[in-house]
C-alpha cells in the first residue's frame, strides 16, 4: 500500500517555509497481508483490498512432487509420501481451521480449486483457514487415521495450550472419498472393535515387544477428538465399493509396496502368537484397497461407530450414473454406501467421484455447512449470518 502524505493540517509557519518544511520523503510503503487484513484506510475512505489467493496455490500445486499414485504404490518411498498436516498460511487466531482429507490415490492439491473458491468469499476468509492432511494412501488405513488423530491433537495444543480458544475447539473437518472414512475415526471411540476384528484373544495378552505394542496401540485403541464438532463427507464409501473387489483392483492392491519394519512386525506377531490372529490378518497386512472391499470387517467396524451428540454430520453423494442393479453411483462409490444415517443434511450432486469436491454445487454446499457452523457455534458476529 503506496501513501502519499495529503496536503492540509499545515501550521502557519510551515506554509510559509513552503517546500523547505516538507518532507523529502515523497511516500511510505506499507506491505499488508490480505488473508489479514481485508481493507485499509485512506483519509476518511476505507477501500478493500485487492488480493490473489489463487496465485500462491498455483504455485504451491506446480511445486508438489505427483505424490498421489506414487503415495499408493510406494506408500513409504520417502518424505513426499510421510504423513503430515499441513498449513497453507500462518495460524491466525480467532479463525477456525477447515481440515481437508483427500481420497484413495491422490494429495493435497485435490482441494486447491475448493479452496480456491471458498477464499473468494469474505466470510470463510474471515472466519475460516484452511488445513490439508497429506498421507500416502497405499499405506495402512488405521495408522494414517492415528498420525491425523496425533497431529491435530499436537497442533491444537500448541496453538491453545489452555483449551480457552473456541475457534481451536470447533474445527470442522471435509473428507472426500476414504478421507472421508479418516475424518469420521477422529470423532468416534474405538472400544475393542477393530482389535476384535484382526484378533481373537485380548490385545495385552498377545505377545510382543513393548515397543511394539506402543506402537500398534494409538491406531486400535481411539477416543474421540474433542475438538472437533462436523463432519463432511463427500463421497465417501461407508460401507465399500464393489470395485474394490474386481480383479483391477486386487491387482493394484498386490502392487503396494509394504515396508519391510511392517512387514517384519506382522510376521513376527503371527509367528509368536499362532491362532491369535483371524486368517484375513494372518495371511498379510490389509491394504487401503481391502478395506474398501463391502465384506470387509474392519470397514464394517468403522461403519457401525456412533459418533457422540456434538458433532454435526453432512453428506454429498455422487449419483450421475445407475450401476448395472440400478442403483444411482458416482462411477465409484453407490448411493447406499455414500449415504450415512443420522446426518443433518444430504446433497445430491450429478458428479462423477473425482469430480465431485470440484463440481459448484458442492463449493456452495460447504458454504452453506460453515455458515451454518458459524452460526450454531455463535462464533460470528453476535451470532449473525456473515455476510
């Protein structure tokens, strides 16, 4: 922001000394951040500020490594493919975090046009920041639940240590595909379910290192974040696709490249603990693909966890084609597996899977959730709908 010192205000002494009181400095530079500051003062006006959110992302999108297959197939190929949380700006408080989860085979650059879009609108930039979760997707489903469960968690405490922020304690979260299936397992309690599903006898009484166990513990054994209070999900398959269980899929699931500690730890758990195991972790360890599969039990555990009375739950669902039965999908996931019970609110989109975070009807269906939050949460101003 370039500003001119305005004539006028002059003692009588300086308009007589003219040019010679003046200040040889013609203007000041001021560098202003727009995701800060939305207009500035001139005089008595008070104009917005001209700003480019798609730039930055532009750029960021051309600098990221094609980590999406690469993040299925060599799931831990090196610090591209490492879980993390990302920040696509300096926290600023008083801004509730938008965490956004990709899907199967994909990154972080999948929500750059949502993100993109949803910036276009003064109200998510005043409220709202947005946060994008990067996994590899090909590795184990649990534990990359675990490590988004751990860096929330982490972050939150860092930027609230005290829990006093209630824009820090009512972060919403927006999975597409699987990622919606890692969002809902940090507002549910796990109990003994999944380690029911990969065992038969008690999880202390299976033999194995101490490390090992401490490991293995934070991806079976879960609360419920408490921060968190809505879930979307869009297009996500709560109770599987039937493409995971076609040839082309089983093909790629055998290509995933397991690493060799995982690796060395299953067999190790099986050898040290015959009988222990159900033959479906006996024989390997599940792939993201496998768990998709409709008869898969672990799939089948994530479904039937309630999540508690305080987090808000919507759904988009992909219907532009019928299936072969009939049934409405969106190429990928069917209806019945993209709808869930006990939402607030359901959308239909005529989208394909892929397509469908990126279609407009979903932008202004997220809209609409985030004004709703703001409101039920009272986070606006004076509890009004933004503007």
């Amino acid at each position: 922001m370039l500003r001119f010192r305005l004539p006028g205000g002059e003692k009588p002494l300086h308009k007589l000394a003219g040019p010679l009181y003046r200040d040889p400095a013609p203007a000041v530079l001021d560098l202003v951040d727009p995701a800060e500051v939305a207009g500035v003062h001139i005089g008595r006006a008070h104009p917005p500020l001209a700003a480019d959110f798609t730039t930055p992302l532009l750029d960021m999108l051309a600098g990221m490594p094609k980590s999406g297959l690469e993040g299925f197939l060599q799931p831990f190929g090196g610090a591209d493919t490492e879980p993390r949380l990302e920040f696509l700006q300096p926290h600023v408080k008083g801004r509730i975090p938008v965490v956004f989860i990709h899907g199967l085979a994909s990154d972080e650059g999948t929500w750059f046009d949502m993100i993109n879009d949803l910036r276009a609108c003064p109200f998510f930039q005043r409220y709202f920041e947005p946060w994008v979760y990067h996994y590899p997707t090909g590795a184990s489903f649990l534990p990359a639940s675990a490590v988004l469960r751990q860096s929330l968690a982490r972050v939150v405490k860092e930027l609230d240590p005290d829990g006093t922020d209630p824009c820090l304690q009512n972060l919403v979260l927006i999975g597409h595909s699987m990622g919606g299936l890692h969002a809902k397992l940090q507002v549910v309690a796990s109990g003994n379910h999944f380690w029911n599903a990969l065992a038969t006898v008690p999880f202390e009484q299976v033999r194995m290192p101490q490390q090992v166990r401490q490991t293995i513990r934070p991806a079976l054994f879960f609360q419920p974040a408490p921060f968190v209070k809505r879930v979307v999900f869009i297009a996500t398959p709560h109770q599987g696709s039937s493409l995971a269980s076609l040839g082309v899929a089983r093909l790629a699931s055998l290509t995933v490249q397991r690493p060799p500690e995982l690796t060395a730890i299953h067999h190790m758990l099986v050898a040290a603990n015959p009988g222990a195991f159900r033959p479906e972790f006996e024989q390997n360890l599940p792939t993201t693909v496998q768990l998709l599969r409709p008869n898969s039990p672990l799939l089948k555990v994530a479904f039937e966890l309630q999540p508690p009375c305080w987090v808000s739950l919507h759904s988009v669902v992909g219907v532009v084609h019928h299936s072969v039965t009939g049934e409405r999908t969106d190429c990928v996931v069917p209806e019945s597996s993209a709808r869930y019970p006990g939402v607030v609110s359901e959308l239909d989109v005529r989208a394909s899977h892929t397509k469908i975070h990126h279609h407009l009807e979903t932008v202004v269906e997220i809209e609409r959730i985030l004004r709703q939050h703001l409101l039920e949460t009272g986070l606006g101003d004076h509890g009004k709908a933004p503007g």
